[in-house]
C-alpha cells in the first residue's frame, strides 16, 4: 500500500504533465464547409519574425487522413503569397511548410490517424528545418527572407486562413509553441512535459482542459466556428501522455505522476492513503462503445481509458452496421448486439476480447430479434431486459460470457418495455425507467443475475423516463439522461442491494436521449447523446465519480459522433 502526496498527482510527467489539448471538429470536406479554429491575434508583432531565428511547434494528432488540414496559418485572411508560415497536413499524409505562394518543404514521414506526432519548424541563418519527432523530416535555405505578420493581422489555428471551413483539422492540437529564437538546432528527443514560456516566447497556447482560448504571451486567442452548423473549437483533457496502458516494466510513479520525493514527514492534509489494488494496476479500466446511429446504421467499436478520459480510439469494427447496440461484459470479453430494423431485423450477438483491439466475431444469437434493451453482466452471465421490435417485448434472455452460443430464456420484466437503462452488482442486475405504448415510465426492477425468474419490484426513480444511461460500481448504480419525451440531464443513484426509490444525484453537461454508460467500479462515463439541437447527435463523455454526488463534468470525445451505441467496460460494478 502506498502513501500518495495528493497535492502533487496530476497525471503522466508529475506536476509538469501535459494536461490539456484543443479539439478541431472539422466535417473533412476540402472546400468549405463546417469547421472550428483559434483566431490568434498578432498584437505587438509578436508573431512577425522579421530575419531573425524563431520556432513553431506543436503536438497535433488527426482523426482522420488523405485530406488537406492546416496546422498553423500565418498568413491572414486571403493572402497566400505574403511572407509567413502554413504549416499543413497534406493529403498525401506528409507535413508541409508553405511560405512565399510556394510549399519549401514537404516531409517525408508518412502521418497515420489516431496518433500523437510532435512538428516543429525552425529558422536560423536563413535554414528552415522541419522536425517530425524530434527528426528532420527536411530543410529549405532561404537566406533573404523577411517575414511579416498576418496580412489582417491575425492568424489561424486549425484552419485556413480564410476562416470558411477550407482544410480544417478534424483532430487535436496541444501545446502550440511561437519563439524568436531557436530552440532546436539539431535532432532531439520530443519533450514529455508540457512546454514552458522561453524568455523569447510570443506564444504559447492549447494546453488547457478547461478554457478553449488560455495563453501565453501577448496575442489574444478568440475560438469560432466558420458557419451556424458548425460546433467550434473546444478544450479537451486529450494530451499526448494521455495513459495508455500500465506497464510493470516503468516505474508507476514517473508514468502516472505520482511523486514520491522531497518530502519527510507525514501530513493528513496533503497525503491520501489509496486502497490496495485497482482496476488500472490489474491491466484494467478500458470501456468499448459499439456500433450505434451515426446517422445512419455504424459499425465502429472504440475505446477509452476510463480513468484518463481523452478521445475515443479506433478499436475494430462489428461485421455490420448497427443502429441500435446494447453490450455487456466479462473482465475479458465484450459481447453486443447487431440490430439492422426495422427494414432487416437481426438477432446477432457479436464479441471481442477487450485487452487486445480488432474486429468482432459471431458470438450467437438472441432469443427474439428485438432493440433498446436494458442490459446487466457479472463476471459470468450477461443479461438482456425489454426492447421493441413492432411490439414491446418483457422477455429477460441470459447468455454465458466464456462460452460462445445462442442466448435463452431467464424470465419477463414486470411489464413489456422498451428503453430501459441497466446497472448490476456482482449477483443484482437493476433496469430503471423505459416507455411502455403512450407513457414514459418511472419504475425500477431488479433480479438475481444467477437464479432465472421474473424481475421484482425495486422502487422509482425521480422522474419517469425512457433510454437512461446505466452504470454502476460495486454498491451504487446511477441512471442519467433520457426523454420524458423531453431530453433531459437527470442524474439519480440508488444503492443496488437496498430497494426502495432513486435519489438525485446531479445534472449531466447536456441533457440528451440515447446515450450509453460504461464504469471502472470509481467513474462512471456517459457518451453518444441524441441532442435536441443541431448538430442531432453527440460525440461528447462525461464523466461523474459514482460514490459522490455532484454534476457530471466534461471528459472527452467519442471517437464518432453518434447515439443508440453499447457500452462496456472490464472493471464495471458487477467485476470483483
């Protein structure tokens, strides 16, 4: 057992960790469309380098590749041919500095999606050199060069420098760095850390997870969206140390930022003692989202840490698109279902081993072809509640997690019904809320996962409701969102081995329809929202802590904006 400095954890690099990022949610089209960016304003110069040395640099990371998306625009608005720095992505996959109407360099390493690269670009002497990773991926000599500032006076982050949609980033970027001076004149190893101000920094911006527009330096930072359709930049806690796996070959307290130095005495104030054991020391604590409405039926299964939150990576795919998906899980396997309805109704169960990333395999079959069930899992059974398939259906089906085949029967809910959300303990699987033909419902009901037989009355939630989000931990389940057939942001827990009625907990970020919850037995995670606004669907997480009560804050990004999507995780509250 460890005793843990709680004033110094923050995160992977200890008390200098990189902690937050700005999210792009481009819509990818080459001309315009719709977009966000950071409009930097260029106040007292300070983005005018003149003929002296300066650096550019960054952590970038796209969701998506093959299409044009600017990084950094120096130039302002409508000018292409005046002297400043674009440095882009191509569509050829590589990095490219463009000055003077002309690409000088064009890199030669080849950016995939779904990861973390560090750019920088540098001048001395009249010699730009592009770094990808800490090596140069080129040079250009140019000795001359006079460079001015925007042409309007401001340049772009994350777009063109006509601000209309035109080659956005749909992606991240962390720790925007501007310099006059040279801060790598050779190959180097990419910092771990988050960049600090140099004493010849101008700028320096997208490391907070908190406020989109924070920064360094004497430029002001103004966030917008190119049209109305638009959703606009936002801060994200996704960084390019965001955990992604434990190790027992690195030290934990260095990869996770505990820090155990510089101290002698022992105070209660600023000390935490931990329980022995977690999820993330037993390689554990990682939600899958499945399938869902994106808008149409989508076969993408991702990924999160839970306890890191961040972007939702790519995972591997169902065989086919799913527009309604509900899940449950083993501490090894995932197991969803594929509904094609109404026009082809499927009654597929599908699996994956969670640790490792890859596409789904048939598992079985359910008894009934049926959507928007409530579902409940311990480390052995996984169960399915309701659902709809032209009629509402009570049925309660039950599969064996280790051992592929087709589900069978366990018993019927109360009533039939469609749109329950699900929790479980390790032995009580709990479906709260639901409609039933004409009326939202407020009822909660429970079994014992092991013993077949009908569900039984457990009490209320707070408000009758349809399509919560369930999750739980060992001993509470909470149920947040839905559509009474108004979206709503409720948030109510009970105490799974005590029946009686649900208690508020909190409101969610947003209130929204459709969404799915996965938990690591601490955390609880809720993503993929049916919006009442435009845009219709969602790709944000939040996050609330299950045993406290209290407002679910902002903690991520699906890796697809979508609803109707099965959630998971390995370490939920039916896992010992």
């Amino acid at each position: 057992m460890g005793i843990l400095r709680a004033d110094r954890i923050t995160g992977l690099g200890g008390a200098n960790a990189i902690t937050g990022s700005v999210s792009f949610p481009h819509d990818g089209e080459v001309s315009a469309g719709e977009s966000g960016a950071l409009q930097v304003h260029n106040e007292n110069d300070a983005l005018t380098f003149g003929t002296g040395d300066f650096t550019v640099e960054f952590w970038f990371y796209a969701n998506r590749v093959g299409v044009v998306q600017n990084l950094y625009d120096g130039r302002g608005t409508g000018s292409g041919s005046n002297t400043a720095v674009l440095i882009r992505l191509s569509d050829s996959n590589n990095i490219q500095f463009f000055t003077t109407n002309a690409f000088r360099i064009t890199g030669s390493t080849t950016i995939i999606k779904n990861a973390w690269y560090h750019v920088a670009l540098t001048r001395t002497s009249g010699t730009h050199t592009l770094y990808v990773n800490g090596s140069s991926d080129g040079t250009w000599s140019q000795s001359s060069l006079t460079y001015t500032g925007p042409t309007n006076n401001f340049a772009v982050i994350g777009s063109d420098d006509n601000r209309d949609g035109r080659y956005g980033l749909n992606g991240y970027i962390s720790n925007l760095r501007v310099a006059k001076e040279l801060i790598y004149s050779a190959a180097f190893s990419v910092p771990t850390t988050a960049l600090a101000p140099t004493s010849n920094t101008t700028l320096l911006c997208c490391q907070s997870p908190g406020n989109v527009n924070a920064s360094f330096g004497d430029p002001i930072l103004t966030a917008f969206a190119s049209n109305t359709n638009s959703k606009g930049p936002e801060a994200s806690r996704f960084t390019p140390n965001s955990p992604v796996g434990f190790s027992t070959t690195t030290d934990v307290g260095s990869q996770y930022g505990t820090t155990f130095d510089g101290f002698g005495n022992f105070v209660t104030s600023t000390y935490m003692v931990p329980p022995g054991g977690n999820a993330r020391e037993r390689n554990r604590g990682r939600a899958l989202f499945g399938g869902g409405e994106a808008p149409t039926r989508n076969e993408t299964i991702d990924f999160i840490e839970i306890q890191s939150g961040g972007i939702g990576q790519d995972f591997g795919d169902l065989t086919s698109g799913s527009n309604s998906t509900d899940a449950v899980s083993s501490k090894t396997r995932a197991v969803f279902t594929v509904w094609n309805g109404p026009a082809s109704y499927k009654n597929v169960l599908e699996y994956v081993t969670i640790a490792t990333t890859g596409n789904a395999a048939d598992f079985g079959d359910q008894t009934v072809e049926t959507e928007q069930e409530g579902t409940a899992s311990n480390d052995i059974y996984g169960v399915f509640a309701g659902g709809y398939n032209l009629a509402y259906f009570n049925q309660i089906e039950r599969i064996t997690l280790a051992t592929l085949g087709n589900a069978t029967d366990f018993g019927d809910l109360i009533t039939s019904i469609v749109g329950v959300g699900g929790a479980a303990d390790t032995t009580r699987g709990i479906f709260a809320g639901g409609i039933v033909p004409g009326a939202t419902q407020n009822v909660i009901q429970y079994i014992t996962i092991a013993s077949a037989g009908n569900a039984t009355d457990f009490g209320d939630l707070t408000s009758a409701r349809r399509n919560p989000a369930g999750t739980s931990d060992s001993t509470r389940g909470i149920f947040s969102g839905g559509s009474t057939p108004t979206y709503v942001n409720t948030i109510d827990f009970i105490t799974i081995q005590t029946t009686g009625n649900a208690t508020d907990f909190g409101d969610l970020v947003t209130a929204g329809d459709n969404a799915t919850s996965a938990s690591n037995n601490t955390r609880g995670i809720i993503g993929g929202h049916y919006l009442s606004g435009s845009p219709h669907l969602s790709n944000i997480i939040e996050s609330v802590i299950i045993q406290t009560a209290g407002n679910a804050v902002d903690y991520g990004d699906l890796f697809l904006a979508r609803a109707q999507l099965g959630a998971c995780s390995d370490s939920h509250g039916g896992l010992s």
